[in-house]
C-alpha cells in the first residue's frame, strides 16, 4: 500500500470510530439497570425492558470489540 492508500484507509477507520463511540452514547440509557418495582411497571413490561437492556450490553460489548480492532489497525499504520 501507498501513503495515499493508508490515508484514505486510516480516514476510513477514524470515520467508523466515531461513529460507534456515538452509538455508544446513544445507547447508554438502554444499558441501565432496569428498575424491580412492581407497581410502576407489569411483569411482561419489566421482564421486556430486561431483555432490551441484554441487547443493548451485548451490542455494547460488540462496538467495544470493534473500537478495539480499529484502535489496533491505526496503530500498525
């Protein structure tokens, strides 16, 4: 690769970057704990909200993977 090839590609990467650490905060609220009281929120509501909260961590947990690879990338480059 080219100096110009690695610019364009570390521009890439830094692009993608921000983009998850973005989604990252975005998505921070749906990672909280998911409140256990019962007279605010029904069984099914609260057993939903735990579900979403799983996938929202399990997501977060996959951009962190990702911010990872990329932060190796650009340092190789």
């Amino acid at each position: 690769m080219d100096a110009q090839e690695i610019e364009r590609f570390g521009g890439l990467l830094k692009d993608r970057k921000h983009d998850l650490e973005q989604q990252n905060q975005m998505s921070a609220e749906a990672r909280d704990t998911v409140a256990l009281d019962q007279q605010s929120v029904g069984r099914l509501s609260r057993m939903d909200a735990m579900q979403g909260q799983a996938m929202a961590q399990a997501q977060e947990r996959q951009r962190s993977k990702e911010l990872m690879r990329i932060e190796q990338a650009l340092t190789r480059m």
